[in-house]
C-alpha cells in the first residue's frame, strides 16, 4: 500500500506538536513537588497525551518502515520500549 507524502508529512507535524505539548507538560510536572488537584489532573494528560503520541508514532512506523535506515530502526525501537516503560509506571 502507497502511503503519500502528504500523509505522511502531515503525521509528522503531529508528533512535532505532540513532543513540544508533552515536554512543556514535563516541564511543569518537574517544576513541582507537592501534588495538588492540577498537579494530578496533569499526571493524567501527561499519561493520555503520551499514549497518543505512541500509537501515532507507531501508525508512522508502519508507514515509513521500509524506507528507513537501521539507525532509525534501531532507534525507534528504543522510543518503544521507553515508551512501553512509561506505560507500566
């Protein structure tokens, strides 16, 4: 099956997005040491968001397998497992 360019370019710019929203959410989790109500409400969009994320960087996978290079390979299967290990916690 052909996947466009356009599609394709189009997942990217989500994932791009997605990284920048997940890290400024880190970023706050990380500002702070006593949990409150917002403090919890973002543990649960960091989870969501993340999970997202994951399954959108999978459907790219599947896309853009073959074409990639072992090192992009090799490194998307580190994300996995990180991401993987993040789910468990």
């Amino acid at each position: 099956m052909e996947y466009t360019t356009r599609s394709v370019s189009r997942l990217l710019k989500f994932l791009a997005i997605g990284l920048l929203l997940i890290l400024f959410n880190s970023c706050y989790l990380a500002g702070f040491e006593n949990p409150n109500a917002v403090y919890i409400a973002n543990l649960g969009i960091h989870f969501g968001l993340g999970s997202i994320l994951t399954l959108a960087f999978l459907i790219y996978l599947f896309k853009t397998w073959r074409t990639g290079s072992f090192i992009e390979r090799s490194y998307s299967i580190m994300f996995l497992i990180s991401a993987g290990c993040g789910a468990a916690i």
